[in-house]
C-alpha cells in the first residue's frame, strides 16, 4: 500500500497485521482519487475510520489543507501517527481516538470531504451517514464519500444532498453524496 500522488508519491504506507483493518486496494483507492481529484485542494478532510489512514494521507499528499482521523482503537491510531510521520505530512493530520458516533456527537468543525469506509459487516455506515447529515458538519457543496461491499444498498434520498452514481470496482462499490449548496439571491 502506497501514496499514489503529491507530495508522498510513492511512500510506502505501514498495514497492520490481522483482519481489523481491512485497507482500500490500491486500485479502488485511484479510481476514488480521480473521481474526487478537483474537490481535494485546500480541502478539510475527515477519515472516520481511520484504519491505517491512507484515505486522509492521500488527500493531503494531493493538497488537502488538514485531515481528522478517527478510529477507536489504540493500534490503528498508532498505526496512522507512523504512517503521517512517513509520509511527513504530520503537521497537517490529527489522530483522534474515540468511537465513531462518539466524535460526530462532540464534533464542532465543518469539512469539505468525508471519508467513510467502515467495517464491511455493521451498521457503521448507514449509522455514520445519518449522523452526518443530522449533525450538518459537512460544508455547502462538500463530499461523503462511501465505500461499502456490493450488494450493501445506501438511500438515494437524503434530505439535503445529491447521490451520485454508484461506481463498481470489483466487490467494492464507491457512492458520493453532495451537500447541497446554500440558495443564493
């Protein structure tokens, strides 16, 4: 697992060992990357599931002014701390260690792009997606971007924000929302 792009290009990225954590394969991580290229600069990301952190470091690897990582274990924490230090991008990241409905009940900032890719087999995204949108930490025209195994279905309809397409990658399947932007006069 590496950093496709930017200032990391080409960084090796630490993985754990065991099942955990479950990394986006790196083409799934390009065809992502492309998809959402022109959204990145200056960006403010959140990677709620941290895992091993390479959604947030590729972000800021390409531009992004700032990522959160979340992720409420100790070793997956760790593991993004060494991984932003490899990649020298630790000035811009901050590692938080909580549960993921915890942090979006505490949370006070806005992004510009949410990255969630939670474990396949919970409610975790279903349960994340609908905290976001209650909460409204994602800024006008901002991005929720999703990776959840095929079959797994999300809702078309959420008040407020425009789906896109589902992109298809083998078994993996990415879905964008778009917050709607503010009504101007």
């Amino acid at each position: 697992m590496r950093v496709i792009t930017g200032k990391a290009r080409g960084v090796q990225l630490k993985t754990p060992d065991g099942i955990q954590t479950r990394p986006t394969a790196d083409r799934v991580k390009e065809a992502l990357f492309s998809i959402i290229n022109f959204e990145i600069p200056n960006a403010a990301v959140l990677d709620l599931f941290g895992g091993t952190g390479q959604l947030g470091i590729e972000a800021l690897s390409r531009g992004a002014k700032s990522a959160v990582f979340v992720d409420a274990r100790e070793e997956a924490c760790k593991l993004i701390r060494e991984n932003l230090k490899r990649t020298k991008l630790e000035q811009a990241g901050r590692v938080v260690q909580s549960d993921y409905l915890r942090y979006l009940d505490h949370c006070r900032e806005r992004y510009s792009i949410i990255f969630l890719d939670p474990p396949y087999a919970e409610g975790y995204l279903e349960n994340a997606i609908k905290r976001i949108t209650e909460i409204d930490i994602l800024q006008s025209d901002g991005i929720m971007v999703t990776e959840r195994p095929l079959g797994k279905e999300l809702p078309w309809d959420l008040e407020g924000y425009t789906r896109s397409r589902d992109y298809k990658y083998g078994k993996t399947v990415l879905t964008i929302y778009r917050k709607n932007g503010e009504m101007r006069n």
